[in-house]
C-alpha cells in the first residue's frame, strides 16, 4: 500500500521533512517547488510508514486503499507526476546522509536573544515565528490589528474547507510559547508607529498580507451588489469588518468575474446545500442567509480561454463531486470547445471535458436546481442597473451580451495596501526588498504576500518566511541590526497606553474556548464572534450578545 497526497495539500513540506526514503516532490531545495499546484509520493519508492500523514498540518496524506470516492484520482494523479521522471536520490533535504537534522537558519549558541516583532498573524507571520522559535532563542513579539489570531487562515480559508485549517491549530501551539508575548487588537500605523515598534525590537518582521482587491476599472464597477470577492469571502468567514449585511442573496443568478480558486470558493459556497455548511465553522449570518437564498446560478468569467483557467486541478476536481450542483460549459464560441477537447490529460481544461456545454440563452431566468456555468474568452465591459446592479455586459465571440443578475463579484486578485513608515511599489502592490530586508530599512523585514504578491498557497509562505529569516540572522551575525532603544517590558506598557484593550495570548485562548462552546450548543466546530467588541468581550471571558 502507498499514500497519496490529495486536494487540501498546503504545500508547505513538512511531510518532505519527515520521509525517510525521500518519496515526496517537489522539494524546497528542487527548482519545481512552489510552481505545482501541491506535491506528491511516488508510488514505486513509498514504504508506507505513514509519516507524513501523521505530519501532515492540513489532512491532506492519506492511503491510497482509504481514499474516499470523490478522491480517487489523486492516486493517479500522484503517480502521473512521476511518470517521466528520474528516481531522487534517497537523502532528504533537510537532513545529513547519516539522519541528523540540520537547520541552515540558527544563531551561534553564544548569541544574545533577540526581539524580533511579526506584524501579522496568518501563516507567513507564523512560519516567521515558528522558524525563529524552533531554531534561535529569540524572544518574538506578536502583534496583529484585529483581536484574534489567525490572518487568511481564519479569515480566508472557505468553511468547507476544514481540513486546509488545520494549518491554524499547527500554528496555535506557539502562541501560548514562553518567548512570545502576544499583542492582539493593535494597528501599527494607527495606534502606533512603525519607528516606535522598531525602537522596542531588534528587528521587525511585517506580514501584513495583500488585504485589497484588484479592480476592473469598468463603468458601474461600484454599484450597490457590485463587490469584489474579497468582501463575500469575509462575510461568509464572520470578519469583524464586513458586516452582515454587506451581501444580499435575493437574485437567481450571480455573476463572477474570474475563474481561479477565489473564484470557485465563492461560487460553491453560493450554491452549496446550507445544511452541509451547518456543520462548518460559516458565519452565523452567512449561513441564514444562504438558507433564504434564491440564488440557483453561478456564471464564471474567464477572460481567456479554458487552457489558461487561473484555478487549480485539485479545486476544479472537488467542484466536480459537488452533490446536487450541474457543472456547464457555456459553448457560446468556436475556440472553447476545441481547447477543452485537445486539452493534455491531467490538465485543468481536460477536467471540463466531460462536462455538458451549451450556448447560455440569458434572455431566460435560470433553469431548475443548482449550477455553475463556465463562461470563456468573455471580459466584462460594464455593470448595469440603477440603483443597483441589475446585469453585467460581457464582451465575447457573439459580441456584446448582457447578463441579467442580481450580484456581481469581481475574484480576480488581491492587492497588497502601503504600509506607514515603509516604502511600497504601487505598481507591484508590495514593499520593495532585497532577500525580505525593506530597502532601505535596516532592522526591517518582510514575509508573504506584501513580500512577492497575491501568489501561492498556505505553504509557499514557509519557504518565503525561510529566505527571510536567513536574511535577518545573518543582519544579526555582522552585527548589522539596530539596537532597541527601549527594554523589553517597555512596548507592552507602550500599546496599552494606546489601544485599551489590547488580547494576549490567555484572552486569545478564551475566545477559541467560547467560540467552540458556542458551536456545541448547535452542533457546530464553532461559532465566531463577528464584531471587535465581541472577541474583545470573550478574551474578557464575559458573555457577549451581539446586538444584531
């Protein structure tokens, strides 16, 4: 028997780190890494010890002989991948011939500690902290701008999706970790400086994400039920800046421009049986509002054609299995059937070709029961309506069309937003660096998404974090780091004077307790709180009741 990786794969190779025989690829240290759309055991050298299932931060390793039926294929996929391909040699990457663990990115054992802060709790803010905490004795001080811990882990990650956020609780563990000192509910660049957080650490680390949307810059783009996906994704994760009623579900037909994961995220959930999201962690309001919900189809517009569909293999194959939904090609043009059949097996576009195509007659409100429609080489132009938006006009083979629905949401990337006190490229939408050290900015790094862009899943931050945290050692070792100017105790006295209520690690934990409690009483995983004064309310430990 072997194991077989499957859709939830983060990517982040800690299943690589753990096989002794070196069955696992892509690698950190192999040029593909990061480039496919997860990594994959090789059938012929898996000696089926189950350690990277155990290791596994996500749930995504499983035997081959357990795979449900909706997995499968990803015994073939995973044995495709090898198909061509030469046996690796047998030594893994992060380990010596003889099985002892090296870690490249460490201090001299005689070095001082030294604080470093992370702005940012999602995954590249904690790879970057993990990475510090396993291997120096730096003491690490957290800081995030809402009062809960978990950046796109909790906040980005669709509710059925359960699995891909196990990467939190792997996370969690080093929160309540004896060197960190946790600061919750505090904005650097409103409640404090980016020259004051410097003066208290050695060195700050940002991850503070790509949290704006790209914008079509089309005519009626900013029309009421005009958002951009980032704000549906939010509301249905209970993100306590997008309230409840920022998404109306009153029309049969939904539009979306883009085709990749975001894309395919938002169009499950509309269209998603809400008594199978009731046993997620989904949003209270978000869930009762998908009950009331009249929406019965999903259009997704692809600006080119079926061979360059922006989501991954693994995402379209797990729409495929979804119960009680009709997948449809709308085959409005020459081009988008003859892609899809002279697709490359294995391929994205190959996926659509067992799916039923027609040529959409948008006159016609929505047929009976569920689906999502499939729409390419179709760019929108303009978002019709009055006072709200009534229909989205697409450009396409046929020419000119419009589309009548009641909601448009525009997936079609993030956008990483300045941070005060740093440089930022607007044109990139990051903080220009050189090896993660901000230009200019000795003592000042940076990780994730504000790092590169809007690109990559979950584990690519590990390697991201990996290639930072060796730039800021090896500052450290020549002696190239500021000192701080402030003892330590000195920047907790600092963010207090400032923001009231600030959530450490212990008010951290009282908000998971009270979230799950709430989630028992309705058979639930949890049940967030969706307002800043309710998560402060629950670190208190007090019972909060939302007003809405």
């Amino acid at each position: 028997m072997t194991y077989a990786i499957t859709q939830t794969c983060c990517s982040d190779a800690t299943c690589v780190a753990v096989c002794p025989v070196n069955c696992i690829h892509p690698t950190p240290e192999e040029q593909d890494f990061g480039s496919t759309e997860m990594l994959y055991v090789d059938p012929a050298t898996c000696i089926d010890c189950g350690a990277c299932a155990d290791a596994c931060p996500v749930d995504a390793v499983f035997p081959v002989d357990s795979l449900s039926a909706a997995q499968q294929e990803y015994a073939g996929i995973n044995a495709a991948y090898y198909a061509d391909r030469e046996p690796e040699p047998v030594a893994g990457p992060n380990f010596h011939a003889w099985g002892e663990p090296t870690y490249p990115r460490s201090l001299p054992s005689d070095f001082a500690p030294i604080r470093v802060a992370v702005v940012g709790t999602g995954p590249a803010g904690m790879y970057a902290a993990e990475d510090l905490l396993l291997h120096t004795n730096a003491e690490v001080t957290l800081v995030d701008r809402l009062p809960v811990a978990g950046g796109l882990v909790r906040y980005g990650v669709a509710p059925d999706h359960p699995a891909t956020k196990g990467a939190g609780e792997a996370f969690a563990r080093f929160h309540s970790h004896p060197r960190v000192r946790m600061h919750l509910g505090v904005d650097v660049g409103k409640d404090l400086t980016a020259g004051e957080l410097a003066a208290h650490h050695d060195a700050v680390i940002y991850a503070v994400g790509a949290s704006a949307d790209r914008r079509l810059g089309i005519p009626g783009e900013d029309l009421p039920a005009s958002i951009p996906a980032t704000s549906f994704v939010s509301w249905y994760n209970a993100h306590p800046e997008v309230p409840p009623e920022a998404v109306g579900l009153s029309a049969e037909r939904v539009v979306v421009a883009g085709n990749g994961n975001v894309a395919l995220d938002v169009a499950r959930i509309l269209v998603a049986d809400p008594t199978v999201l009731a046993g997620t962690d989904i949003a209270g309001h978000a869930l009762a509002a998908l009950r009331d919900s009249r929406v019965r189809e999903v259009v997704l517009l692809g600006r080119r054609g079926p061979e360059d569909a922006a989501c991954t293999a693994s995402e379209l194959l797990a729409l495929t299995h979804l119960p009680g939904v009709d997948l449809v090609v709308d085959d409005q043009d020459p081009w988008t059937g003859a892609a899809i059949d002279g697709a490359a097996p294995g391929s994205t576009a190959a996926l659509l070709r067992g799916l039923p195509r027609e040529t959409a007659d948008w006159s016609q409100p929505p047929p009976a029961g569920r689906r999502i429609v499939f729409r390419f080489h179709s760019t929108p132009v303009e978002v019709l309506g009055h006072d709200c938006a009534e229909a989205v006009r697409v450009t396409g083979a046929a020419g000119e069309q419009d589309i009548p629905a009641g909601l448009f949401l525009r997936a079609i990337g993030y956008r990483g937003l300045p941070v005060p006190g740093l440089p930022f490229d607007e044109t990139a939408g990051t903080v220009p660096h050189e090896g993660g050290r901000v230009t200019g900015m000795p003592g000042t790094y940076v990780v994730g998404w504000i790092k590169r862009g809007p690109s990559g899943g979950i584990g690519a931050n590990r390697t991201c974090a990996a290639e930072t945290v060796g730039t800021l050692l090896a500052d450290a070792v020549a002696g190239a780091l500021p000192s701080p100017a402030h003892p330590a105790k000195a920047f907790a006295r600092l963010a207090r004077s400032r923001v009231r209520q600030v959530v450490d690690a212990r008010g951290l934990a009282a908000i998971d307790r009270a979230e799950r409690s709430r989630g028992r009483e309705h058979g639930r995983p949890r049940i967030k709180f969706d307002t800043v004064p309710a998560l402060v309310a629950a670190a208190k430990g007090n019972r909060w009741r939302s007003p809405r």
